[in-house]
C-alpha cells in the first residue's frame, strides 16, 4: 500500500527586531497564509499586519504541545525570537511532534547578532541562556579570559551577573548588554562588573569578557576543585581522589548520576561542571549534609542538583535510570544490586570505601561482577614546627566498572 504524503501544517519562524520586513520571502508568505499565529505579545506586535487569528503562549507553557495538536487541520505558524531551534521553543515543539508535520525557518538570532555587535568569533566564545532558568548557571563559566553571550532574564540579570563576577575576583570584567538588536530602538551598554549600574531594557543579551584580578578564584571545569571551596563537615571524597573517581565516572552531555550518600554533594556538583547540561541526583539522608550540597551546587553554579532524602535502596526506587552511579555512603551488596540493575547500557559504577567492612564489600562484589579495584593513597605537606612533613590522608579503595 502507498504512503499518502502530508504537507507540513506546522511553521515555526523566527522572527526578529525588524518585523516581517526581515523575513525571507518564501517565510514572510508563509506567515501572511497563517489561519493561526500563536507567539508572545511581542511577537504578535511585530506581525500585526497579518490577518490571522491570534494565541498566545499557554500557562501554564507545558501546554504549548496539546495546544498545537488541537490545531492540526490549520495552517499554525509559532513565531519565536531568532533562532527557533537556539536556546528556543523549536526544540520542545520538536521532540513531541512528529518532524514530518514541521517545517522551521530560522532568522539570524540573538547570538549571532550579539557577536558581530561586539565583534567577537563565536568558535571562541560561550553561549548560554539564563532566560527564565536559574542566573547561578552561569557561574560555572566564569573562567580568565573566557568570552560569554548570555540570554537573560531580565533587566536585574546583569546586575547580578555583575556581582557573581565581582565576588569571584572578576571585578574588572567588561560587560555589555545589547537590547533590542536589529530594531529601530537598538540600544549598547558598556561597563565593567565592579561598577555596573546600568538600568537596561527587560529584552536584552549580555556579553562578558572575563578578566581575572591576582586573587580570582580559580574554578576549572575539569574534576578537582579544593576542598575548601566547598562546605563540608570534614566528611566528603577529597580533592585527589574526586578527581579519580570523577574520571572513572566519565561526565557526558545530558547524562545523570546517582551521586548514593551525597553528604556536601562534592562529587554530584563537580559531574555537573564537567559536562553541559548533566544533572546528577544526590541521596543523602541527613538534612545538615543536603543543605551543605545545596549551598555548594549554588555557589558553584549547577543549581539543578536534586536532592533526595532517604537511606538506600529504597531511595531509589523511583529515580529515573542513570547513566552512571557513584556510592560514597549506604555501600552494600544490596544497593549494588538494586543500582547495578537501574543502570543504563554503558553506564559507568564507581564505588569509594575507607573502612576494612566496606573494603570487603567490594572485593567480594568485584569477585562476582569484575571490574577494576584500586587503592589511592594521596599524602599532603604540612608544617611541622618550623619544618614540613607529610600528613596521609585515609586510603581509599575504589572499584569501578562498565555496564556492557
């Protein structure tokens, strides 16, 4: 039996500053033919010429999709600022609609504009949106020298961006914010961190240019950050050896962990730096350790860190499959078990033991399932009197392996 084919009813078009005159022909026919135009107040504004009949964004806006669907049957056109498919509504549109039913028609965006306002390559910068998300994301990005475009929130955005910058010793860096790009109104503010004042336009993009004073603070997105950049009560994977078991972790794009026995959370905030957009679930049965971690995910930047309260396994019972685990705390045989099962293919197990109880643990675990067992030693300087010497830290046994 032939397939019948069935045209697109669904457009999204970007659409900036400069209307429908800075639409491509072949687009701007598409919204003119619209029997539905669904956008924000600012988007209907800029196509008011266009007879069509007018929706807005849905509240709540996980509506968006049932929304479209009851219009199929209609020529829909979601008008979205820039680029559909950066940092934009698109991409939801897209993982829910069948790709056959959409056609997207993007216009040059904030980004790209941002770039050729301030002249800067955009191989060499970071672009990141704190558009209706958490502005402490961006914090794990402050680096020396790194270029930032960021989309805001809102005209306070910068401001507080300003002073996460000048608390980690970035005070001197050049900040600008470009508001309404591309329109009659465009508008450039120019400043630096330590003395923004700026009062700047709600709709507006925000470039950095990160310069670091002597003193900065130096938080690399690579596994190892000192223990004293994060709360702790003294119980907690240190410096060495997270660096370690973060390796054997190995952060990817998007991936979750289940960071078991959390305690600061010290290993689920450094699984987050490393890679965009990973999310890690903390489970930690004491309050004072969960508001440690919490504390620490905030001022570190990854303040999508989910903490669960509850001892293990049963814990876990509901959490979504990880990508990889790491037991610091709550180690049995039974946890394994229960962890080991929920992994996904090609997840990655890292278990951390200091006691000669959990050791056993682990060697018999490594007996029935493999995997690679080590001890990491590590031993710092510290002064003795006048003179220096060398204080060990406790050894840990740490065993890992793949899900394959």
């Amino acid at each position: 039996m032939t397939e019948t084919h069935q045209d697109p009813w669904l457009h999204i078009v970007g659409i900036g500053e400069d209307g429908m005159d800075g639409l491509l022909p072949a687009t701007r026919a598409v919204v003119e033919a619209a029997e539905v135009i669904v956008g924000g107040e600012r988007h209907h504004e800029l196509s008011a010429a266009v007879t069509a009949e007018r929706l807005a964004w849905p509240s709540p806006f996980d509506a968006l999709i049932g929304m479209l669907q009851e219009l199929k049957g209609k020529r829909v056109v979601v008008l979205a600022t820039g680029d559909p498919l950066w940092f934009s509504v698109g991409a939801r549109i897209g993982r829910e609609i069948d790709p056959s039913e959409l056609v997207y028609h993007p216009q040059v965006g904030a980004f790209q504009l941002a770039a050729a306002r301030m002249g800067w390559s955009m191989a060499d910068l970071e672009t990141l949106t704190v558009h209706g998300r958490p502005v402490e994301q961006m914090i794990a990005f402050i680096q020396p020298d790194a270029r930032l475009l960021i989309l805001t929130t809102g005209s306070e955005t910068p401001g507080k961006i300003a002073a996460f910058l000048t608390a980690r010793g970035f005070g001197k860096s050049k900040m600008t914010v470009l508001a309404n790009m591309g329109g009659e109104d465009e508008q450039r503010f120019d400043g630096v961190a330590e003395g923004w004042e700026h009062e700047v336009p709600p709709f507006n993009t925000l470039a950095v240019d990160c310069i670091a004073a002597p003193d900065a603070a130096l938080l690399p997105r690579v596994p190892g950050l000192a223990d004293d950049l994060l709360q702790n009560d003294g119980t907690m994977t240190k410096q060495e050896v997270r660096a370690a078991t973060l390796a054997k972790l190995m952060p990817m794009r998007g991936a979750l962990l289940w960071d078991i026995g959390t305690g600061c959370g010290s290993v689920a905030v450094e699984w987050m730096r490393s890679a965009s957009y990973a999310q890690a679930i903390g489970i930690e049965p004491r309050a004072d350790r969960r508001s440690m971690a919490a504390a620490n995910a905030l001022a570190l930047g990854v303040p999508k860190l989910q903490l669960v309260d509850g001892t293990v396994p049963a814990a876990l019972q509901d959490l979504p499959a990880p990508d990889a685990v790491f037991i610091g705390g709550g180690l049995s045989r039974e946890t394994f078990e229960f962890a080991w099962e929920a992994l996904r293919p090609l997840g990655r197990m890292v278990a951390n033991a200091v006691t000669i109880e959990s050791e056993a643990t682990l060697i018999a675990l490594q007996k029935d399932y493999g995997g690679e067992l080590v001890k990491i030693s590590v031993e710092r300087a510290e002064a003795i009197g006048p003179l220096s010497g060398w204080k060990p830290l406790r050894t840990v046994t740490q065993w890992s392996l793949i899900k394959r």
